[in-house]
C-alpha cells in the first residue's frame, strides 16, 4: 500500500492522543483533555504531507515577527473556523489563504487529537492531509513569513531538545530544523503525527 492510504489507515484507529503530546509539552503548561466542556474559540490547522526523494515530508510556517501572538513562531497553516464551515474546512480554506494549496488538490487522510493553546486561548484541531506533488507556494506576508519543508522522519528520529525561552524564563523542548526552532502547541502535534506515522513510514 501506498504511504498516505497505510497513514490514513493509522489516524482512523486510536491515536496515542496527550500522552504523545506531552513529550514536547512545556513544563507547567495546563493540560485540558475534554475541549468539548472547555468553551473556547475554535481553529483547525493542516498537517500537509507531500512526498519527496528523502521520503513524506511535512510543511511548516513561520509567523511574522508583527503578529500579537505568536509572532515568529513556526507553526501549521491554520486559522480560526468562521460562520458554519467545519473545522477541517476552516485549515483547508487557510492552507489556500496562507500558502497557496488549493483545497481539491488536497486528499484528507484524517485528524490527530486537538489541544487547547493557552497564549490564544483557542482549541486547536489538526488534521492531516496529503499532496503528491507540492506546488509553487504563494505566501500570504501578512499571517506567513516564510514555509518550509522537513522530512517526518526527522521528527521520529532527530533529537528533541531543550532550548533557551527567555519570554518564558525557562526552557522548552523543541525540535530544530535548520535555523528554525518548532515548540509548544506545533512540536507536540508533531510528536503525535510522528507516533501515529513511524510504523508505516518508508525508510531509505
């Protein structure tokens, strides 16, 4: 079977959920299970995997340093769900606002567990979608500074690390890809993508 039908496979079984997110959570960062009883502003963001001659790769985003929060944080494609639209409606329709990638052109393979991000007080809901080839990205400068991909296996193999966050006056695990730093709500869904993923994914 083909990598993105074996993984969507895997997201339609239980997911390992928080306990795989807790391996890059913050230290004291509140942990809220049942969203559903924690009336909050909703988003949905795009897990969008594509493949690539080093195996399925994952892309990613870096916020602009302007932004109120979270600026210059790398995270999803994703926004906040408006008026009726689903959640997994609402990451399609930002994917194509923030980077270009035209929801048809995207198969869904699933979501992962959604999470609450205390900073923005938004329940966040990820979900996983597959694009064989990667078009040209259009970046929309306002909400995205620049995108970039990172093979999923570095997320399953590469070392997670603690890094300096001074704001915070602590440290935070974190994965490193080049010169970005991926932490809070973003490497732990990556955790939980990685955990679902590492069964089925290809290895060279």
């Amino acid at each position: 079977m083909h990598f993105p039908d074996l993984l969507q496979d895997r997201l339609s079984q239980r997911l390992p959920g928080p306990d795989a997110q807790l391996v890059m959570s913050p230290r004291g960062r509140p942990r809220i299970d049942d969203l559903d009883n924690n009336p909050c502003r909703e988003a949905g963001v795009l897990a969008l995997l594509h493949a690539s001659e080093g195996g399925p790769c994952v892309v990613l985003i870096e916020r602009p340093g302007h932004l109120k929060k979270h600026a210059g944080q790398v995270a999803f494609p994703g926004g906040r769900r408006e008026g009726e639209e689903s959640r997994r409606d609402a990451a399609l329709r930002e994917t194509w606002e923030e980077i270009g990638v035209r929801p048809e052109t995207i198969a869904p393979l699933g979501a992962l567990t959604p999470l609450f991000v205390p900073p923005s007080g938004f329940c966040v809901y990820p979900f996983v979608g597959w694009i064989e080839a990667l078009p040209p990205l259009r970046l929309e400068p306002g909400e995205v500074a620049s995108a970039f991909s990172v093979p999923l296996a570095r997320f399953v193999d590469g070392p997670r690390e603690l890094v300096d966050m001074p704001r915070l006056s602590r440290q935070v695990p974190a994965f490193r890809h080049d010169e970005y730093v991926i932490w809070g709500a973003t490497a732990m869904m990556l955790a939980e993508l990685a955990a679902v993923a590492e069964p089925v994914l290809p290895r060279g």
